[in-house]
C-alpha cells in the first residue's frame, strides 16, 4: 500500500510577516546544519512575499552548496519524509550509482564498472568500501523479503519491463522508498534522451503509473539551458530557479513511499500501422490488483481488424446486476455497472476530448450508464457497416 501520507514529515512553519527575522531565523538553523528546518522557512517565506522569491531562493542555493552530503536524501528527500530507518535493519540501494542511499547496508546497481551508463560519467560510489553487487532491478539476485526496506532512487524510469521491476521491488523488500523525475521535469530539462528515460512516471490514487514515452517526448524542448541553469547557475535568478528544483522536489520528481505492497498500471504504447489510430494503452497490474473491467473491454477490441457488422447494444439491455459478470464490482452499486457484449471495431471519436483519435482513454474506474450512452452516441456514426 503506497505510505506517502503516513511517513509525511511534520515541516517547520513559521509566521513570515517578519521578512527579515524569519530570514534570520533560517540562517541561524543552518548554522547548526539544521537544513530541512531552513528550507521549510524559504518555503513559506517565498510564499508569504513573493516579490522577494528570487532573493531567497539564490540564498537557498547558497545553503544547499554548504552541505556536507549533497545527495538526493539531504538535498530533499529527508525534508519531505520520515524514513523511519532503525538500527539493525537490512536495506537496500537498488540502482545506487554516485549518490548511494545513506543509510543502505546493501548496495546494488546495473553498471559497476561502465560509468557512463545512468551517471554521465559520474563514478559509482562505495561508501565505507562497500561492495557493489552488479544486478538488475527487473531480476534481483536477492531471496524474498531479505530486505526491510528497498530504496529505489531515479532508476525505474530506464526501466525495460517495469512491471517486472515493480513485482521485484515487493518481492525482495517489506516496505520502501521509490522516486523518478516527473514527466514534466524530464520535458521541461530536456532530460529523457539524455539520460536514457523510457517513462513518464507519476502516482495517481496511490498507484503508480507508467507510460512510455513517445519519441516527441524523448527529444522534449530540444534545448538543454533549463539544466545547465540548474546544474551551473550564473546569475541571482538561474540560482533562484536552481534552488526550486530541490525545495519543490515533490512537483519535479514523483515521490513514492511503500509498503508491503504498492498498485501499478504500465501504459506501453502499440507499434502503429500504416492506417492505424493513435497507439493505445496496455495496462499492467500487481498480482493482488486485477485489471478493472468495463470501458477497457471495448478498448482492448479497437485495435483488431474486422470486416464484421457493427451492432451496439441496447444499453438498458446490457445492464447486469450477475455477481458471476465481468463488470460486477462490491464497490459500485450493482445497477450502475454494464457489461458489453459485443465488440466493437470501429473509428470513433474520443468522448472525453472529441478528437477523432480512435481510442477511448479511461485509466481506470468501471464504466457508468451516462458513461454508456457518450460513447454509444459517438460510435454510431463513425462505425463501418
């Protein structure tokens, strides 16, 4: 089950209408490398006054450079939540590259030897002379539930079959931390093609969703200035925006805390034809989370050819109420769900954007009458006799 809101850490707030003092409170607090309580004064103080956002955030960027660990968990990952690491515990880095997990016994990653894979040249780090196991996250060489708890840090977006890595992360650890860029982030620094990024990762409802990029989205603004103002900022506003980055990491990465279990869906995109539509999704669930039924079942027939007769089915007709139907669900009153019967295959236009893709997208959640009736009205015009 995802833990996000259960290891939330509790942040410093303070009273801002006193510019300066709060300042000057925040700098006291990183005197005593206290940093996670002097971001949280920056926060709200950039709030409070954003006509003085840019001031404080290149001061932010001073104090982030005055760490002495500057990895993911001290930049940010700590101010946002409670790890809850306790002494004698066995966790594991998976995918530990330059900037190890701190409080990891065990370390594994891809690419021990090759650091030009994932780390742009960076050498793999071994704190403490640890050894580097060399696995892969979507075949881990670990026995079932050796692990308390699994970090997982900026790994699974280079993934080749993440549901597989997903099932892996369960399998070998009780609970765990798991965090990518956003889609966003990864458009916006231009940094899917340049690190190798095959999905848009982004939790939504506590499960964590996976669709692989296009090409387009790879190539993202074809310009890398956003990242080279983040990594080498020059002037009091590139330092400001640089800074952003790590005090609103949970809008620049998706952050992801976990245990026992975790839902996941994959939405890989179909290979399209000569006179096909849009790809489609396929969707990918844990062992314990089977696929929702409804709106899926007439998207999963889209893509098959047929020279058939198109009927659609009187909706009121194909109301089912049978615990024994597809569409039955314990979490949705029993009337409000409809089973189809006949597959359809046909152009139509998408009902939620009115775009004539081919593909009706509905992630999740099963199909409702008023539901029904949208998208019966928008094939019946579009369909091939």
């Amino acid at each position: 089950m995802g833990a996000n809101s259960v290891r939330r850490r509790a942040a410093l707030h303070v009273d801002g209408a006193d510019f300066l003092e709060a300042l000057r409170r925040a700098e006291r607090l990183v005197g005593q490398t206290r940093f996670n309580e002097a971001f949280d004064i920056c926060e709200d103080l950039i709030h409070a006054h954003p006509d003085q956002s840019a001031h404080v955030l290149a001061l932010a960027y001073d104090w982030y450079q005055r760490m002495p660990e500057r990895n993911r968990y001290n930049l940010y990952q700590s101010r946002y939540y409670d790890f809850d690491i306790r002494p004698g515990q066995k966790v594991l880095d998976i995918g530990s590259g330059h900037l190890p997990f701190p409080y990891a016994t065990h370390l594994a990653d891809l690419a021990t030897d090759d650091d030009a894979y994932g780390r742009a040249g960076a050498p793999i780090k071994r704190p403490d002379g640890k050894e580097v196991i060399k696995c892969n996250v979507e075949d881990m060489l670990f026995a079932d539930g050796e692990f308390d708890f699994v970090y997982c840090s900026h790994v699974l977006e280079h993934a080749h079959d993440p549901a597989k890595a997903c099932r892996e992360l369960m399998r070998v650890g009780r609970s765990g931390y798991i965090e990518t860029p956003t889609p966003a982030k990864d458009l916006w620094l231009n940094s899917a093609g340049i690190s190798n990024h095959r999905w848009g990762v982004e939790c939504i409802d506590d499960t964590l969703v996976f669709t692989e990029y296009t090409d387009a989205e790879i190539r993202g603004v074809g310009c890398s200035i956003l990242m080279a103002m983040h990594t080498a900022p020059a002037t009091v506003r590139e330092k400001a925006f640089a800074a952003l980055v790590w005090l609103k990491s949970d809008m620049f990465n998706t952050m992801f805390m976990w245990e026992k279990e975790f839902a996941f869906r994959v939405n890989r995109r179909k290979k399209p034809t000569m006179d096909s539509s849009p790809p489609i999704a396929e969707t990918s669930f844990t062992s314990s989370r089977p696929p929702r039924h409804g709106t899926n079942n007439i998207v999963a027939h889209l893509n098959s050819p047929s020279e058939e007769k198109i009927s659609v089915p009187d909706p009121k007709n194909s109301w089912s109420a049978d615990p024994n139907d597809d569409a039955f669900s314990q979490d949705n009153a029993v009337p409000r769900v409809f089973a189809v019967e006949t597959a359809l295959h046909c152009n139509l236009k998408c009902p939620e954007c009115a775009i004539g893709s081919g593909v009706i997208r509905r992630e999740r959640g099963l199909m409702s009458y008023d539901d029904y009736l949208i998208i019966a009205e928008k094939i019946r015009p579009h369909a091939k006799y």
